[in-house]
C-alpha cells in the first residue's frame, strides 16, 4: 500500500465529512449528505485496504511512525464499520426525526421529548415522557439498533478478532481489564459518600430523596434551572473571550477559529465544534440563549476549538486528526469546569456566592463518572458476548447499581456509543483533573487568568494527538492516569 497517498485521501475524506456535518448543523443546508460522502470514498475503508494497513502497522518500526500506521488502521477499521452499518444509521436517524410520541393525549416528536423533559418541573410529566421514549426505542428502533451492533459484532470476527471488544482494545490501544479495574474501584471509593453527596441537591431540585428518585428525574436534575439567572445570555460569549484574554489568547485573531454566532432556525441548539481542516478551519458554533447549561456546553466545544486550533500545522495527518480522543475531551472537560470554579465565577460573572453551584457541580459530577464507571462495565459485558440475548438485564444491573435508581431496560442497546466511547470520557476525566492539578500548582488557583498557563496549554495542543492520553500525562508530570485523582478531587 501507498500510504502516503492513503493518508491524503484519508484527509479529504475527514475534510469533506466534516464539512458536511457543519453545513447541516449550523442551519445553512437542509440535507446531510453522509452517505455520498462515504461513496465518494469507499476505497478508504475496503477490506483489502483494513487489511493491508493492519499488516504494515504490524511491521512499523516504532515510534512515531508506529504511531501514525496505528492511528490510521483505527481509522479505517471504523470506516469499514461504519460503511457497513451506515444504511441502520441513516435510518434510525430518519425514524427519530419523524417519530411523534403520545403522552398526556398530546403529540410530541421523539427527539423534542428529551428536552421537554429536562425542562420539565411535574414528576409525573417527566415519567410520562420518558415511558414514551422507551416504549418508542423498544417498539420502533429497537430492531435497527440491534442490527447495528450484531453487524458490528460480525465484522470484528470477520476480520480476525475473537470479539468487537478484542478489536477495540487492539486497533485504539486500550487496556478495557485494566480500567474496569480503576472504574470498580472508583465506585466502590466513592459508594459510602454517594448519599451524603447527593441527597441534599436532589431533595433541592428535584423535592425526591435517593431512596425516591426515578431515572427519568435525572435531566431534571442535571439541568437545575435555577442556577440560570446567575448565567445570562448577554455574557455568554463575552465571558468565553475574556477567559481566552486572561490565558494570552485572542479569540478574534486567530484566523483559523471561525465563531458562528448567527442565528438561523435549523441551527443546532447545542453549541458543536467542527474541526474541517486542523487548523486552519476550524468553527466554533452556538445559539447565544444563557442558562447554566449552554455555559457548559459552549466551553466545552472551545476547549475542543483552541485544541484543534493550535495544532502545527505541518504536523502529520494522522497527528492532527486522529489518535487518541481521551485527549481533546480533556481538554474540553478543563474548560467546562471553570463553569463550576469559584474564583472564575466570581470574575467573570460576578457570583460571589457560589456554594449552592459548587454543591450541585460535585454531586451531578459524581453521578455523571459514576454513571459512565456502570456503562463501561456494561458495554465490556456486551461487546465480548456470544448474543445480545439477556443483556437487558446486565444493563439494567450495571447502571442501576452505578447510579442508585432503577435503570429501565428499553434502552440496552441504544445506550452505546461506538468503539467504546464511555472509555474515552474515562481516561479523559482521569487526564483532566490531574491536568487541571498540575496548572493550579504551577499558577494559582486562578490559572486560568495567567498567559503562562496559556503558553503551557497551547504547548500541549500543539501536539494534537500524537500523543495518548497515558503518554501526555507521562511527559507532563511523569504520573500515571489514576482515578483516584478524581476521588480525591470531589473531596472523598
């Protein structure tokens, strides 16, 4: 194989892709032409070619070289996946979109329910709302999600390994026994102090105890609508910039960060970045609403903008857009976190007191790791199983048991993110507070307001992703990603 010439059209590929997504998202075209894309581009992800990268990242010499042909047969085995399962993908995506509920004698569509109910303030109404959901995931795209996944599990064998999870770990270079071990280990650290976390925001917000809470309370929870009159609109971007000033960073002159801030009524209403050429393409894009939630959100998405934005651009492909994702989320989580940073929020927002947002924070923190800690457990069950048969209720078990609430079972399939993904969240977690540990020891607590800390970060994302996440703490500090960091970071 050429692979000078497969890492070129590797690229288009991405670009085009990518292009594509942010064209629909931000509302300036109807269509969302994933499969022309993925036609235009089939020779990228055929068998042959799957097969003859994993034969020359086999016989890479090492070091970055290895890395590069590693990095490039992940991204052709999930191309190959995705070609195979792109038909179920489009289709649920069809489905979901034109799929209306019934609840309360009143139509609802199916993607609309999910935010109602984190709006919704009525018990009742969010249980009406989520009981729809699910009977509507079982009923009317159960079927597609379970073809999805048993084509993925039939391709992994098909292509040599014993299981979908013996690719994963083998294509992305994951060690799923060794953090399922550092995920039973948070959850069995932080079980005696759950309670005693969670209770007194739960009884706030929601009016239930633990010993009362339904799954379909938790967006309710997450989404805790009083905190928004401390997060207005109108310092919604302006906050964002002048976090970047305190860092050393214009926003505004960086010409390969684009910000979309124009209105349009098929807009996303989530901000997303959309890295089209790294990095000299790369948008950032919201609808400026406010509330707590869109604060998270929207530095989230610049955590992943400044990363793709400060990559060298002579860097390598396969550096700059691919490698280890646990990477860019760490860096999304350190800027979403100074939404719950005490100092930040009282220079930027001017909330002097914010220890009702700091309290609600940890506790929705240690819900969301707790969460994910159950689903990576799950999703090891599942993707070395024989059959999907009797997975409902392992799911069910894993989450019910992570999150303290009786877990509903529609949702065993659709509740699984591709090549692992919760175990991306992990690691990155696990990279952002020891990340975050090393710029407050280095600057202060207000880190955030020192271009040197700025100047250590762009540092870091000018690298991309050459790096895995083990290996850019390992450089940094010379510790390794430990989950206890977090533990003791949420003060257990």
């Amino acid at each position: 194989m050429d692979l000078e010439a497969y890492r070129e059209r590797a690229e288009t590929f991405q670009v085009e892709l990518t292009r594509e997504y942010y064209r629909h998202f931000a509302g300036l075209q109807a269509d969302f032409p994933l499969e022309a894309v993925y036609e235009r581009h089939a020779r990228l992800f055929a068998r042959e070619a799957v097969d003859e990268l994993r034969a020359a990242a086999a016989a890479a010499p090492g070091g970055d070289e290895g890395r590069r042909r590693r990095y490039l047969l992940a991204f052709a085995v999930e191309g190959f996946l995705g070609q195979a399962t792109r038909g179920v993908e489009a289709e649920l995506a069809r489905r979901e979109a034109s799929l209306q509920l019934i609840v309360d004698g009143a139509a609802i569509g199916f993607r609309e329910a999910a935010t109602a109910q984190a709006s919704e303030p009525d018990r009742d109404r969010r249980g009406a709302l989520e009981a729809a959901r699910n009977a509507a995931v079982a009923d009317s795209l159960g079927a597609l999600y379970r073809e999805g996944i048993e084509t993925q599990h039939a391709l992994a064998r098909e292509l040599g390994w014993p299981s979908y999870r013996a690719l994963t770990e083998d294509v992305a270079g994951l060690d799923l026994a060794a953090l399922g071990e550092q995920t039973e280990g948070f959850l069995a650290a932080t079980e005696a102090a759950y309670p005693e976390i969670l209770e007194p925001e739960l009884r706030r917000v929601t009016g239930a105890g633990l010993a009362e809470l339904r799954r379909a309370d938790l967006p309710w929870f997450f989404r805790d609508a009083d905190a928004d009159a401390s997060f207005p609109a109108d310092r919604l971007v302006p906050s964002l910039r002048a976090t970047l000033a305190g860092l050393g960073i214009d926003l505004d002159a960086q010409s390969g960060v684009i910000l979309d801030v124009a209105p349009r009524p098929t807009k996303s209403p989530r901000a997303f970045c959309a890295p089209v050429r790294v990095p000299g393409e790369v948008y950032l894009v919201l609808p400026p609403v406010g509330g707590v939630d869109d604060y998270v959100v929207l530095f989230h998405e610049a955590g992943h903008t400044e990363h793709y934005g400060n990559v060298i651009p002579s860097l390598p492909f396969e550096f700059r857009c691919l490698g280890d994702n646990s990477v860019t989320e760490a860096f999304a989580f350190l800027f979403d976190h100074l939404i719950e940073d005490p100092g930040w929020l009282a220079a930027h927002l001017g909330v002097e007191d914010s220890a009702g947002r700091l309290a609600h924070a940890r506790a929705q923190r240690l819900v969301y790791l707790r969460r994910y800690c159950g689903k990576l457990g799950y999703e090891r069950e599942l993707h070395a199983a024989p059959s999907l048969d009797g997975m409902e209720a392992t799911y069910a078990r894993r989450l019910g048991d992570a999150v303290g609430v009786p877990w509903p079972r529609e949702t065993f399939l659709a509740d699984v993110d591709p090549g692992f993904y919760a175990a991306k969240y992990l690691r990155a977690w696990a990279l952002e507070t020891h990340l975050r540990a090393h710029l407050r020891e280095r600057f202060g607590a207000s880190w955030w307001a020192e271009p040197e800390a700025g100047a250590v970060l762009r540092e870091l994302w000018a690298q991309g992703q050459r790096l895995d996440a083990d290996e850019l703490l390992a450089d940094l500090t010379g510790a390794t990603l430990d989950f206890g960091a977090m533990v003791a970071d949420l003060g257990i």
